[in-house]
C-alpha cells in the first residue's frame, strides 16, 4: 500500500511520507490488506489533500481472515476522496477481521474536482447516473469474499458514481453486501437503495448506515452488531438458535415471513427436523407444517438454509439450482467444515427460541 514513488519525492515531502507511512502501518495492523491486481496507494488522503493514483504495489498473499462474523471472509472497500469515510473502513476492518481495500479514482480528484456546486467535475458526475469513472486498480480476489462491506461519501445526496463502477466491476451474485457512508448532513436517504438496484437479485443486502463525520468505533461496533456481522448479538436479540447435531451453528437468518413463521413455530416447542444427505450437496428434512414461501430460481452455495417446497428444510454444504426461499446462511463454517459436517451422514437439526 505505500508508494515508493512518495518515498523518492523531493525533501520537502519527506515529513509528510513518514507521516503517511506511520499511518498505514496504523491501519494494516488494525484490518488485513485486500489482495489487489493493483493496491491503491494510501488508505485516505487528509481534508486538504485530494486523493492521488499512486503506483501499484506487487501483489500479496490473500489476508487469513479470523471474522467475528465466524468463518465469512469479509472485504471492506472504500472510496474516501477527503479521509471522513476512511476511519470508519478501518473501524469496521478491524472490528471483523477482515481485507481492507481502498478504491482510487484513476484519474484522481483533485481539490477544484471536489468543490461542490461550482459546476465542476464532481457536480458533473453526480448530474449523470450513466457516468462510471474508471477505477485504478482492483480487488484481484473478489471470489474468496462472502461479505462485502463498501464505504464511500455522500455527493449531492448520492454515493459518488465511482461506486456503481465498482458495484458493476464484479460479480455480487451469492454474497452479501452493504453499504456505509459519511455526509456533512445528508441521511442516507435513496444512496443505499440506488446502489442495492445496481446488483443482482440474489446479493443479500444488509441495512446500510450513514454515519457522521467522526463517527467513533463504537458506533460503528453497534452497527456491525446490529446487522449481524459481528458475535451473534443478533441472533441472541432475533433469539432463534440452530444446531447441526446439538452443535450449535451461527446463522445469518433472512428477513421475511418464512423466518417470522419458523420463528413463530419455534417459539411454540423447539423444531427437531431429521435430515437425510441428499445429491452429495445438501441434507433435507421435513418441517412437518407448511411455512408461507416465495420461492426464486437460486443457486445455492455452502452453508446456506432454504425453504423447499414450502414444508422442507435444506442445508447446502455444496451447490445446487432449484427455486427456493431463503431463510438464512451458516457464518461460522467455512465450506470445507459444513462438508464435514453435513456429507458424512444423516444430521439432527434443531431450532429453538434462546
Ligand atoms: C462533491 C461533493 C458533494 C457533496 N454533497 C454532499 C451532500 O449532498 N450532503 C452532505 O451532507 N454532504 C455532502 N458532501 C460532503 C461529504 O459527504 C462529506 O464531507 C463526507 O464526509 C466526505 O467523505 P470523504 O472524506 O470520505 O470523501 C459533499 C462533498 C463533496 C466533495
């Protein structure tokens, strides 16, 4: 993430590269480093300063990521054209053990750019939903993540159109994204919602949040908390547990009246449900009442529970296409775990209200 370029600038500069290096050697102790095809150069540029393309550094081994999330490797992306956004990418970084990766404007924003409503660059951009300004650089691993967290300033109530390029740079489709940002005084307002239709249908997207400038690490802890990225506070408020053979198993449950139904039923007795391996991918078992369904055409991937035919519950620990609801996703097992689990043999599952 340093630039050598920064090192070998004239004397005068020396200060400020010390500085700058001090201050990644910061934020790489607190997150892990995103494994680009190119890194950005610096994690954020001050207020004063706008953001500059630097040279790419060669490209790193990916991060281990150890999550709180549990198993999920997580990116933190951010776009921060004057360093407001930057602090709350390293808090959430930090706070999920997860990659940090900063998105840099190839063609870098320069103070005039930024000046808002004096008809410049920025104001132009934002004038345009079409415009898609390149991006230096890119996330190289982009497969590996499960969660993707991005962060970027609100411009003229909206994130910066170099959000879409990102969101359209890759394919989402399967992971589960949100959003968060920092505004002078704009809400969130429709920034999250515009980018949400930039993705495909089945991104799950978790509650995006604007967060003021200098929000603290503590605010942004109750945020992950509250989306559930972060221990299973979540699960403990929603108050419904699984376990896989009286393990139990973090579960990243759906917002929708499938959930609320199971939920209802579990609140009545616990839920045994006997399952049976089925196709080398997944293991089935019947509810024994039908739960409401809206089912979609879906490609499932490892650790996710979905509604089948309205009365079954599947548990994937491999892939499969079929039309399915969602009810949640396993994030404390990585693949390889769930098909150990899961592909030796029939399975207890059970769900019960804490
Ligand atoms: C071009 C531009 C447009 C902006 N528009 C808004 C806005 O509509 N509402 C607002 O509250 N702040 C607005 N701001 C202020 C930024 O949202 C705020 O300073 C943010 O924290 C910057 O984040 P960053 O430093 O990570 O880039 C704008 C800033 C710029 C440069």
């Amino acid at each position: 993430m340093h630039s050598a370029r920064r090192l070998r600038n004239a004397l005068r500069m020396a200060l400020c590269d010390v500085l700058m290096l001090l201050l990644l050697a910061g934020c790489a102790a607190k997150g892990n480093t995103a494994s680009p095809e190119t890194t950005p150069g610096k994690e954020a540029a001050s207020a004063a300063e706008p953001t500059q393309a630097e040279e790419p550094s060669s490209p790193e081994e990916p991060a281990q990521t150890d999550p709180q999330a549990g198993g999920a490797h997580i990116l933190v992306a951010c776009f921060s054209a004057t360093g407001h956004t930057a602090p709350i990418a390293e808090y959430a970084a930090e706070l999920l053990g997860a990659d940090l990766y900063e998105i840099v404007a190839a063609e870098p924003y320069t103070e005039a750019n930024l000046a808002y409503y004096t008809g410049g660059r920025c104001d132009q951009e934002q004038d345009d939903p079409d415009v898609r300004p390149a991006i230096s650089g890119a996330v190289g691993n982009m497969d590996q993540y499960d969660v993707v967290l991005i962060g970027h300033p609100i411009w003229h109530g909206q994130a910066p159109r170099i959000i879409s390029t990102f969101l359209e740079s890759y394919d989402f489709s399967g992971k589960t994204l949100t959003t968060f940002c920092t505004s002078a005084s704009s809400p969130l307002g429709f920034s999250a919602a515009n980018l949400h239709g930039l993705v495909s249908e089945d991104v799950t997207w978790l509650e995006s949040r604007r967060f003021p400038i200098g929000a603290s690490r503590e605010e942004v802890a109750g945020w992950l908390a509250e989306i559930g990225l972060t221990g299973s506070e979540r699960l403990e408020e929603a108050g419904m547990q699984m376990r896989i053979n009286d393990v139990p198993v973090a579960v990243q449950w759906e917002d929708n009246e499938s959930v609320a139904a199971l939920m209802e039923l579990a609140q009545e007795a616990p839920l045994t449900i006997h399952m049976s391996m089925y196709g080398g991918f997944e293991q089935v078992g019947p509810i024994g009442t039908p739960l409401p369904r809206s089912d979609m055409q879906t490609t499932t991937e490892a650790g996710d529970i979905v509604l089948y035919s309205g009365n079954q519950i599947v548990v994937f620990y491999g892939s499969n296409s079929w039309a399915y609801t969602r009810l949640g996703h396993i994030t404390d097992k990585t693949a390889d775990e769930l098909a150990e689990i899961l592909g030796n043999g029939n399975v207890t599952v059970t769900i019960s209200i804490k």
